[in-house]
C-alpha cells in the first residue's frame, strides 16, 4: 500500500493527511467573504479568467449575503450530516482572498476562527495579490492556527496564461511561494488540465515545475466550460479539443508519477455545477472519475512519485 493514504489510494491523500495532522476528521468549510478580483476590477485587468463564473468559483460556498458566522454554521450541516466527531477549517474560496486591506482581512478571518471547532483556515488568492503588510498578518496569523494559502497558477506557460487572462507571470508566483514559505505558510497550488491548445507534455512540464518549488499541496482541475462566460464563446468560436475522460485519466496519472510523494493531493478533479456546465459533462460524475483514476493507477502498479 501506498505509505501516505488509509484508503488504498496510490497517492497522497487529503484524508490522510488531516487524520495524521490532527488525529481525527477534518471537514473544510467553503466561504464566500465578498471579495473582488486585481484581474477583474481593472487593477490588472478587465473581466477576470475567461473560465471563472459569475461566482468567481464560489458555486458550492456560502451565501455571501449572510454573515461569515451564519455561513459556517449553515456549512458544517451541509458537509457533517451524519454527526460525525470532527473539527473544521474555514475555506474562504471565491475570487481573491487576500484583495483588501489588512484591516478588512483581520475582521473576516477573525469571525471565522472565533466560530466553535474551527482549527484553522485556507485562503484562495494569487500570487499578485499578497501585500507585505498582509504577509505580517499572515506569519502572525500561522503561529497561532492552522493556515494555508491556495495560490491559482493554472499553467506555467506564458502564452496560455495570457489567453486565459491571468493578468500575472511566473517570475511573481514564484516569488510569492518563496515569501510564503520563508514565513513557514503552507502552500496549495491550483493548476488545469485541458486549457485550450495545450499539449499533454505542456500539461506535465507545469507539474514538473512544480515540484522545483517548496510547495505541500496541489489541486489537479479538469477544464470545464460554464455558461455565459467568455471561455464557452472561445470555445464556440474555436472548438478546441476538450480532453476526454481516458485522456484526463492518463494525464493525471503521468502528473501523478512525476510530482513529489510529499505533496498532498487536495483535489484530483473538478466539481461543476450541472445546471451551468457546457463541457465535459463526463465530469458530473465525481465518484466514477475518481474510481476510474484508482483502478488504472492499479491496473499499471503505479503510484505518486514513482518517476520523481
């Protein structure tokens, strides 16, 4: 069995990493603190990532017109159903995280870990968009709690990143984990597979960089169309090849073999809102996906980490 799962996965395992850490389940709660985007308010910017919804990948958070409170309480029913003894982490996951003053991130932070069994928190940002002061905050911050910073990267390749309208480059994201991590924060890093015109060796070469960088977790996302936004008219207009199930299967397997069996595998696929997707809709069935990914890594008696 794979040294860093409980569940027979052939990769390092969010669960496991949770119940190694904390010694008992860990549901993470996702939030909707009402932030903006430096790519979407004009800052950087105009219309933020051409794949982002109206929510800014906040489909399954929290209400953002309730408090942060009544979001966590309305969460923790929605992901602990059964009861089960656990503790949470807040999740502040739409749009930009860390886009405000210091002073608006302290009382938004601050009202979640004051909520009942909350251990810690992850924030979703990106890399242009952590100031030194909120680097303070944040060093204070992880002294005294559980903290994780989810950086967006997506692709490391410049021309992609522009089509997708990113809005930074690769010189600052991987200065700001460097930042990051000289202050001991954890940090996530989100990437997608499938970006229009990308190559599989295109696909592997952002997870090799990767593993040249101190980073403790990734999240692996498929590519997937939403209404009304401006990849569904990119892809109207272009008809890109959208990946297929067996091949998002291999890739991520390959991603698999390459990456460091240190790194926690947060996210292995993404979670679409059916009423919204366009494109794969191979995606709206997580539990086979994720069975599929399982079964093959057995059937090839491969595991994270085994070509790092």
């Amino acid at each position: 069995m794979f040294k860093y799962t409980l569940d027979n996965k052939r990769y390092h395992t969010l669960n496991y990493y949770y119940k190694n850490k904390f010694g008992i389940k860990v549901f993470k709660l996702s939030l909707n603190g009402g932030f903006t985007c430096p790519n979407l308010d004009g800052t950087k910017g105009f219309g933020g990532c051409i794949y982002c919804s109206k929510t800014g990948s906040g489909e399954f958070g929290g209400d953002r017109l309730k408090s942060l409170t009544e979001q966590v309480s309305d969460m923790k029913k929605i992901v602990n159903k059964k009861n089960i003894p656990c503790k949470y982490i807040g999740y502040f996951q739409a749009r930009t995280n860390t886009y405000a003053p210091v002073s608006v991130l302290k009382r938004k932070y601050e009202e979640v870990l004051a909520c009942d069994d909350i251990i810690g928190l992850n924030i979703g940002t990106r890399c242009d968009a952590i100031t030194d002061e909120c680097l303070d905050y944040l060093e204070e911050l992880n002294k005294r709690t559980y903290l994780v910073v989810e950086l967006g990267l997506q692709t490391i390749h410049d021309k992609t990143s522009k089509l997708i309208n990113r809005c930074h480059n690769m010189n600052e994201f991987d200065e700001m984990v460097k930042k990051l991590r000289k202050r001991h924060i954890n940090v996530v890093v989100h990437i997608i597979n499938g970006l229009p015109f990308e190559t599989e060796e295109m696909m592997l070469d952002t997870v090799k960089h990767l593993n040249n960088l101190d980073i403790q977790g990734i999240k692996i996302h498929m590519l997937h169309i939403i209404k009304d936004t401006e990849m569904a008219r990119l892809y109207k207009e272009e008809k890109f090849h959208i990946l297929s199930k067996d091949e998002y299967i291999d890739i991520v397997i390959k991603q698999l073999e390459l990456l460091n069996p240190k790194i926690v595998i947060n996210r292995i696929t993404s979670d679409p809102d059916k009423d919204n997707l366009l494109e794969p809709t191979w995606l709206l069935d997580k539990c086979q996906l994720l069975n599929d990914i399982d079964k093959e890594m057995k059937k090839r008696n491969t595991y994270q980490g085994i070509k790092y």
